[in-house]
C-alpha cells in the first residue's frame, strides 16, 4: 500500500480563514451559491439572483453574511449549488487586507471582497468591527452584529 502522508506539522495553524471563533451565541443562515466559482472560506456574500442564492461581492448587492469553514467541502470552498453557511451574527476569523485595529468599522471592496477599515470607496458592513488587531495584512477576527 502507498504512503499517503509521511509528514506532518508540528503544531497546527491558530487560526484559518471562515473559522468560527467562539462559542458565542451566532446567527448562521443557510443560503445556494449561485456564481460558477462558488465562494471561499471567510469571504462576503451578497444577494443573489434568487431569495435563497448567495455570489461573493459584487458592487451594489446587499451584504450577506461571511462564509464559514466547512471542512466537508472537498475543493476548499463552497462550490456552484452548494448550501453555503453564512455567519450574519457572531465572531468569524478573516483576512484583513491592511492594519486594522480592534473597534474600527468593516468595509468590503465591492468588486472584490476585501476586507478592510478603509471606509473610501468601499462598502459598510452595518454592525461589523475588527475584534483583533493586526500590523499589515493578515487572518483577524471580525465580529458581526
């Protein structure tokens, strides 16, 4: 039989994006990913074409929720016509784009999905703040609601 893993990491990541920080009460809705390249782990859902689809950021699309992990989905990211659980309340781990501070208010690059404290030209997430604080780019927590 082949060896199928021989090696193997001495301690695990702290933190991976779309994890669920906490044991916080939260408030995660089920919705279908409707765009052909589905939608990553920690990043903005926006309305779909439907009630009950989801696509990852688009310009003037109502704000979702935030993906969350799911270690079923064998790609590493909600596919084309998968329920995709989205964190509309509670602590979710994400990638910060720039420095953020704890308290700073949430905007997302509606084209993109970034998500940053920079407020120009960008998209409010009404009820969100950075929870953690990092020095550049890099995972924090984000708690919305």
């Amino acid at each position: 039989m082949p060896t199928i893993q021989s090696t193997y990491a001495a301690t695990h990541a702290r933190w991976v994006e779309g994890m669920v920080l906490n044991m916080e009460p939260n408030v995660i809705v089920t919705r279908v990913a409707e765009d052909v390249e589905g939608i990553g782990f920690g990043k903005v859902g926006v309305q779909g074409t439907a009630d009950n689809q989801v696509v990852d950021s688009e310009a003037t699309v109502k704000f979702t929720g935030i993906a969350v992990l799911d270690t079923t989905q064998p790609t590493g990211k909600y596919e084309q016509y998968s329920n995709v659980a989205l964190m509309k309340k509670g602590v979710i781990v994400v990638t910060a784009s720039v420095a953020v501070a704890v308290g700073d208010l949430v905007y997302y690059v509606p084209a993109t999905g970034v998500l940053t404290n920079v407020s120009t030209s960008n998209t409010l997430i009404a009820g969100a703040q950075w929870d953690t604080s990092t020095s550049a780019a890099g995972l924090a927590a984000l708690r919305l609601g």
